[in-house]
C-alpha cells in the first residue's frame, strides 16, 4: 500500500502535521514507536488525578496553536501561579522577599544579554554580585547565603533550560516568550487532551479516515531517493516496510544523535550531521509523591536552598539528592508532589531502584519540611524515564555555548532532503527544529504545520 506521506514519531509535531494533512485529503501512515501516542508529553493517571511526567505547561496564550485548540474546544486551562516557600537544609524558613528579588533580577538579566555571547551562569553570576552590592549590601558578610543562591540559580536555569549547568547555556538565544500567561495547566483533564483534538478523537471524534496510525513501530530505516519517480521506502524493525511520495521525521534530537547515520539512506548532508551534533538536548526529570493527606500550603511551591556546610556532608555518589531545586503541588491530582530534577543527576535518578529513590527524596523532603510538622509515608511513587527511553533520549534541546558559532543549527536541522527535481522527500519537525520556540510543545506543534504545508499546495497556507 502507498501513502502520500509517512510520518516518523507521534509527538506534537507528528500529529500536527498528521491532523494538517488529512484535512487536506492526503493519505497519512503515522508510525510511532512506542505503544502511545504523545511523544514528550505523557499524562498518566495518578492518586485520584492525573501527572505529567513530561510536558507540564502552556507556556504563554497569545499566537499559541494549542491555548487555541484548547478553548475553540471549550476545555478550560487554568494559570499556575509559582509562588514559593524557601526553605534551608538547616529546616528553617528563608526570607522569600531577598530571594524572590534576586530570583527575579537573574531571570530579568537573561532578557538583557551581554553584546558578546559568554556562558549564562557566568553572566548573571557577574550580574548578580552587582546587583547585591548596591540593593542587598547587607548579604555581603554572608557569602555563604550568596553561594546557596547562585547554586539555587543554576538550578533554576536547568530546569528552563533543560541543562546540565547554567554554563552549558548561552546568553546568546533566539527563544521568543509569548504573550500571556507562562504556566497554563490542562489541570484534571491532562495534557493528552491535546492529542485527542490534533487526531479528531476528542469527545468520541471519528478520527481521520485517511489516517493509519501504527503504535509500536520503530523505524530503522530511511531511504530516500535522488529519482523524482521513485518512493521514499521506511522499514520498521519487525520487518515491515512503507513507501510514500515523502516521510516527515520528527524524532528528538537526542534520537537524531544517536540513529541518524543508521537511520538515513543516503546518509545525510554534512551541514545537517553537523547541526545534529553540535546542537544540545538535556535532561528535567520528576519524580512524583503521593501521600495519605496533604501536609504542605495548597497551591505552593516549596523551593529548597541548600547551606554550604549542609551540602559539604552529603557523600559523593548522593549528590545527585542535592540537585532537585524544590516541589510543585500538580494541578491535575491532589496530595502529590513533584520533585524537580535535572542534568546528569536526573539521568541518574532514572537508574536507581525505586526504593531507594523514595527513601532518599524522603530523608531530603524531611530534612528541608520536617522540623515543626511529622511528614507520612507517600503511597505511590512515579518517575520519569526520558534519558533512559530509547525513543526520546532527553527532554528538550536549548541554545548551548556553541550557538554563536553555529546561528543557524536549527534552520539547517529543519531544512528538508530534496531529489534531483528540488522536491522535498525528507523533512523534518519536532521542538529543536523551531528558531524561536524550541523546548515548547506550542513550538513543536508549528514545526508539524509548517512541514505538512511545505508538501501542499502554496493557495493552502
């Protein structure tokens, strides 16, 4: 059987550009390799809700194709305000006003960047003892404090970013924020309500009948040809192959990484590899709590700030415990709480046994929250996988150190394979390939709508 298009991977971009086009009459053959639908994006039941283990948030409201979809459909999204409470390793409670202050005048200086591009984390470090000299004097006989805040900072600029360390990231970004709200949530109903929609199978939608969707199915293979008369031939590792006119793929960049020179032939362009290899995905990773009762203020995030000496005495193979930033109550279950973590420690975090992850975030959760008030046991435990899945391989790309050199990584990732008529047969989608809105799920889905429109008629768009 011939398909006018094959898709590779059911993320956002995958089925945005699969809804966009069958709307259009063409004949889709979606094939994702794991056994959902969603890609970064999993809702999971949990407790008497839902979590995300991936994608957590809208992040804005204005020119977003998903808030758009989301109240064309009449589903309500709800902001999530990120007040916090600060608390030390010591179990006492921090003066959130300093540290709201500075944490927002180290957000703000990323918006202001350097004219020259340098490391992020040296940056508003720079930036930050400036700041703290003329409007916090008082802190610098407490340099201690300063040190915990900074190392809190790199912390918060992970979980943005999706990095290792804040000099990972350059001050030099294309990302553009957009307008609204930052944190939207899609609360009980869960961020897969979007896949529901995107595939026409919301409120018991028909679905697209030009659309054959297959779950389980890894792709091993990509030959596209140079001869306009020749089909583009995708083989799936139970043997299985497809031919279509042309395949969109819109796996992660950290699949591209480690598949592409097998995945692709003729293999791909240099300017491409290069692109693939010098751009950056990292890790955030959660692990998720559910407890008898709720003990924490509703609504609050708990933000933990480590002292110096506290730190000194965690041992070598348990500094990963020190790396999680803090805890967020999710929007779509109750009495659970999320824990936040990032880099190498969240990639080490997915290889540990599961108890003794629950003791040792347990032992941190106590050491932080436990001084006035007895913490239960938790229930129910959940973790995410994302390094780990072979089908993901990391949780979003960002703009590291090397961008500067290499401005146009993304457009060049995004750019299509043509055959000797100049018609696109390989094209590409998914987050790292948008300019300005990497890292988002709003961004990948315009990668999945700009590269079904690239394949139809130009009156179409």
């Amino acid at each position: 059987m011939s398909y006018d298009t094959i898709i590779v991977g059911l993320g956002a971009a995958g089925c945005t550009a699969a809804a966009t086009l069958c709307k259009a009459g063409k004949k889709v053959l979606g094939l994702e390799a794991m056994n959902r639908v969603g890609g970064r994006v999993n809702t999971v039941p949990f407790s008497n809700g839902v979590i995300e283990l991936g994608a957590e948030w809208m992040h804005g409201q204005e020119n977003s194709r998903i808030y758009d979809l989301a109240i064309q459909n009449n589903i309500s999204v709800l902001p999530q305000e990120l007040s916090f409470d600060v608390y030390r390793s010591d179990g006492s409670i921090s003066n959130n006003e300093t540290l709201n202050d500075l944490v927002t005048f180290a957000l703000g200086v990323v918006e202001d960047p350097p004219e020259v591009p340098e490391p992020l984390g040296q940056y508003i470090t720079r930036r930050m003892l400036e700041y703290i000299k003329t409007n916090h004097p008082e802190l610098e006989s407490d340099q201690d404090y300063i040190t915990e805040v900074l190392h809190f900072m790199d912390l918060v600029i992970n979980n943005y970013e999706s990095s290792n360390s804040w000099n990972d990231v350059s001050t030099q970004s294309r990302y553009d924020e957009l307008g609204g709200h930052q944190h939207m949530s899609w609360h009980k109903n869960g961020y897969r309500t979007l896949f529901e929609i995107l595939l026409n199978t919301y409120n018991n939608g028909p679905g697209f009948p030009t659309l054959d969707l297959q779950l389980n199915k890894e792709v091993t293979s990509i030959s596209w040809p140079q001869d306009p008369a020749e089909d583009v031939v995708v083989t799936c590792k139970d043997g299985s192959t497809y031919r279509a006119k042309n395949v969109i793929v819109t796996v992660s960049l950290g699949v591209l990484k480690e598949r592409h020179e097998k995945l692709f032939t003729p293999p791909l362009p240099e300017d491409k590899k290069t692109a693939i290899e010098k751009m950056s995905i990292g890790v955030v990773g959660k692990v998720a709590l559910q407890f008898p009762e709720r003990f924490w203020q509703k609504g609050f995030w708990t933000t933990f700030l480590w002292k110096g000496e506290d730190r000194q005495k965690i041992s070598e193979n348990e500094t990963w415990i020190t790396t999680f930033n803090g805890v967020s109550p999710p929007m779509g279950c109750d009495n659970v709480l999320t824990f936040w973590g990032v880099g190498d420690a969240a990639k080490l975090v997915e290889t540990l046994p599961e108890d003794v992850v629950k003791r040792k975030v347990m032992e941190l959760l106590r050491k932080f929250m436990g001084k006035d008030r007895t913490i239960p046991e938790p229930i129910g435990i959940l973790r995410s996988t994302w390094y780990s899945n072979p089908f993901t391989r990391g949780s979003y790309s960002y703009d590291n150190v090397l961008t500067p050199q290499y401005p146009t990584a993304r457009a060049t990732l995004a750019s299509p394979l043509l055959d000797k008529s100049g018609t696109p047969r390989v094209l590409f989608a998914g987050e790292a390939t948008d300019n300005t809105h990497f890292s988002t799920v709003h961004g990948a889905t315009d990668t999945g709508f700009r590269e079904a429109n690239r394949l139809l008629p130009q009156a179409k768009l």
